[in-house]
C-alpha cells in the first residue's frame, strides 16, 4: 500500500482584536450592520475558512466576549495595559499567541490577524492569503492592501 503524502494543513490561529473604548466610533465592534454586531461578520469569515483556524477574539470588554462567544468565537481577556489608545497591534495578538498556546499545550505554525471592522473580507481571500503564505517559507508577513487612488489628491496641469 502507498504511503499519503499529502501534507497537513498548517495549524492557523486567527486573533479577532476587538477593544471595547473606541475613540472614534463608540462600541463600534458591537454596532448594528444589517442587523448584526460587525463583530460577527469576521468571526464568520473566519470559520467558513478551509484552514479551519482555532478562532480567538482578544478584547478588554465582558460584551464583546459574550457576542464573540455567541457566535462561536473563544476569547482571551486581554489584560488592560493593551487595551489602551497608544497599543499597538503587535503586542496584542502577541499576548493572544502566547496564552493560547500556553493554555492548549499546542503552537501554531501561522498567525493570522482579522480586523473586526472589516465586513467585506470573503473567506476566500483569507484562504488565498493563508495558502499562499503557508506554501512560501521565505514570507515571514503577509498583509493585505488595496491601491485605492480615488480620494487622493493631486496636481493637474500646474
């Protein structure tokens, strides 16, 4: 009998940053769209995925865990010394990686972060970006982007 050798899918954690204190848009992770918190668009994202992410919200905030864990998402409570306007991402979903390791007794071979306030994001695209970076060993980050020259501004004719 031939062996398989069809390698196995690389173990993906996709960290959802939701804080709750947002400056600009009050509770804006739990406001309505289309009747839904726009938190649950990328927790839906995220679990059609073809990788089959294990799924963490990372959030300062007892509500948004509670509709995370509604729609199917598990949650870290960040401690509140990243939950602060000047945080940065990184330590965020670097705390998120290092306590959910710690409690699973497992490691990830990828770490994909998702913005909660990015409701269009198709699983595809997700899935494109993490096939690819998994079939590429020289990437080490992929971020997505678009060239979006509408609203800029410019100089024509002088």
């Amino acid at each position: 009998m031939d062996e398989d050798h069809t390698p196995t899918p690389p173990s993906v954690l996709a960290v959802i940053p939701a804080r709750g204190n947002s400056k600009g848009i009050p509770r804006k992770n739990l406001r309505s769209l289309a009747g839904r918190p726009l938190i649950s668009y990328a927790i839906q994202t995220v679990l059609a995925s073809r990788f089959k992410p294990y799924l963490l919200v990372s959030t300062d905030d007892e509500e948004i865990a509670l509709i995370a864990q509604r729609y199917g998402a598990n949650v870290h409570l960040r401690p509140p010394e990243l939950a602060r306007d000047e945080t940065t991402l990184d330590p965020v979903v670097n705390d998120a990686l290092i306590a959910t390791e710690s409690r699973l007794g497992a490691t990830f071979d990828l770490v994909a972060t998702v913005q909660p306030t990015s409701p269009l994001l198709r699983t595809a695209s997700l899935d494109a970006a993490l096939a690819r970076f998994a079939d590429d060993d020289d990437l080490d980050t992929i971020i997505s982007a678009t060239d979006d020259t509408h609203l800029t501004w410019r100089r024509e004719g002088g």
